[in-house]
C-alpha cells in the first residue's frame, strides 16, 4: 500500500481494468447513446477536428473502434481511417463491429504501439485518441509519434479527462465533500502508483507545444448524469447504473489502493465504498426511486489540438 515504486506488472494496473473489452464496449455503447440526447456535441468536434470528406485519419489507441466508427460517421463522404491498438481482442472486436456498423470500406485496423505507430510520416491529415494519453506514461513522446505521422498543415488532437468533475449526494454537504475529496486522491494515487496522469486534460496544451505543435486549441464538452433526466431511456440509465456497479465491484480494491495511496484516509475510503455499493444497488432494485433520484455527478472530456508545422 502506498508504495513509490511504479507498478511493474501492466497486467494489474487501474488502466487495465479499463482496456477490458467487456467494459470497454459496454460503456461506450450506453456513452454513445447518452451523447444522443446531446446533438451538440456531433457539431463541436466536426467543427474542433476539422472533419471533411477524403481525410486520412489515424486513432491511436483505438480500443474497439468506437472513436474510430464515430469519427467515420461524422464524415459524410469518402474516408480512410485506420485504428491502432496494442490489443488484439480489441482490434478483432473493432474489425467484427465495424463490419457489421458497414463502415469497413472506410476503416482499417492495425496492431501496433502508440509509441511506434505502424504508420508512414506525414500519412495523416489528423491523428486524434481519445482517453488514452492519461494511461500513458510519457505522453509527449506519444503526441510527438502523432505528429511524425501527420503532415504539415495537419492536425494533432487528443480527446481526455480533466479536473473538471463534480458530484452532489443530495442533503449531505460534508459526505459530499468526503467524495470530492476521495475522486482526487484516486488521481494523486494514480500518479504515485503508475505515473500516469488520469486528469491529464489540463496539462495537453503544454505537451502538445512541446511536441512541436502550434495553433493550440482547447475545448472542454462537460456531461451532466442525473438518473431523473427525461431525455434518457429508463433501460439506458439502469445498464449505466448496473455497469458502474460491476465496474466498481471489479476495481474497488485497485482504486481504495490508489485513493489510499493518494492521502484519503481507510475510514473515508470504506465509507464511500460503502455508500456507493448501497445506493446504486437500492437504485436498481426501484425504478420509481431511481427515476426521482437527484444524486448529481458532472465530468469533463477536453479536446485539445494542434498544428504540424
Ligand atoms: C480507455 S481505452 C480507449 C479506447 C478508445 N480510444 C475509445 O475512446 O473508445 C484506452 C485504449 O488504449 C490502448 N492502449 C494502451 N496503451 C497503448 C499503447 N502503448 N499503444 C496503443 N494502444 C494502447 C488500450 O489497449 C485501450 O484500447
């Protein structure tokens, strides 16, 4: 508990549990939906990322192409993208789902390292990840490998997770505050565990100027999760909820190892375990109190680009 030395085994880090299929396509399937009820956010990054018809874009860290079958659909016409994974279950799940969204004239995928992508220089038009620098160590080396394989005048964009976040258990100001206070000691201790940098967002215009970008923009698109929200289908909300669950079952003893290791003490740690376990599970066992409930949670994903000169 609480050690210095960054984890060896890649196998048991907090990422892993996030590159697991299972989880990964399951949450971006009801995060896709979710997005639905938000036409906005489609309009943001076409105009942020500049898509048009015939670009050649890279996704590094592509997972199971969800990103990547998104970005497709943003495009009306014509154009060629290819997914890059470490992952091979990642990349047959992205090949088996792409196939089957029709979008496999558009896109290809390659295994490979994002600090060595398997991709020519100055192929792109725009390499673009999403969540994936705040799981990477060195992460300017990864922007840098970006922009080797972007031409000039292309563009560098990242898709992550920043300080930006907020929760609100409702008539309970100081268990509020305990839970606040517990979401950035799990980041500290990811830091001290792993080295990584989960809220990373804040931080990107910076690695992206050291890389060699110019032009830097950001943006930040906030989500807002209320379980009482109309625009959400019943189902939808309860899978989230259900899918938090598991997720939260599964990684509790890696991220109370993290959050302890980040300066949150045993007592509040168990108490949020606790209480997390409790109310979700209360929720999904009564539709009517799940629909009324007011229990408010904000998170912020930050799109920052860049220029190759
Ligand atoms: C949280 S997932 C995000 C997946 C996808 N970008 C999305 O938004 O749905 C992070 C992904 O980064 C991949 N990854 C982690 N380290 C990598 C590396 N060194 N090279 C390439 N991919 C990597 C993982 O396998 C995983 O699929």
């Amino acid at each position: 508990m609480g050690s210095k030395k960054p984890r060896k085994s890649q196998k048991d880090s907090i990422s892993a549990h996030a590159f697991r299929i299972r989880f990964l396509r399951r949450s971006r399937e009801i995060y896709n939906r979710y997005l639905e009820t938000k036409p906005w956010i489609k309009q943001m990054h076409t105009s942020f990322l500049g898509l048009k018809p015939g670009m050649r874009i890279v996704d590094v860290g592509c997972g199971t192409g969800d990103f990547t079958r998104y970005l497709a659909s943003l495009i009306p016409a014509k154009t060629t993208i290819i997914g890059v994974d470490t992952r091979a279950a990642s990349l047959r799940a992205a090949e088996r789902e792409t196939k089957n969204a029709k979008l496999d004239g558009s896109i290809s995928y390659r295994k490979g390292d994002a600090y060595n992508i398997p991709i020519e220089n100055g192929w792109a038009n725009l390499a673009c990840c999403r969540t994936v620098l705040m799981h990477l160590t060195d992460p300017l080396k990864v922007v840098r490998e970006m922009a080797r394989v972007t031409k000039r005048g292309g563009t560098v964009a990242a898709v992550e997770r920043g300080t930006i976040n907020s929760v609100y258990i409702p008539d309970d100001e100081k268990f509020t505050k305990i839970a606040m206070k517990l979401a950035d000691a799990y980041v500290e201790g990811v830091k001290k565990l792993e080295h990584k940098y989960f809220n990373i967002g804040e931080r990107l215009p910076t690695i992206f100027s050291k890389a060699g970008l110019t032009g830097i923009m950001a943006e930040i698109q906030t989500d807002a999760y209320l379980a009482s929200d109309p625009r959400r289908r019943l189902e939808d909300v309860r899978d989230e909820l259900d899918f938090a669950l598991a997720f939260f079952r599964e990684t509790k003893k890696v991220d109370s190892r993290a959050m302890l290791a980040g300066g949150a003490s045993r007592k509040s740690v168990n108490r949020y375990n606790r209480w997390f376990e409790n109310y979700v599970g209360a929720l999904l066992r009564d539709d009517v109190k799940l629909r009324n409930d007011t229990t408010f949670g904000a998170g912020g994903l930050y799109l920052v680009a860049g220029r190759k000169q």
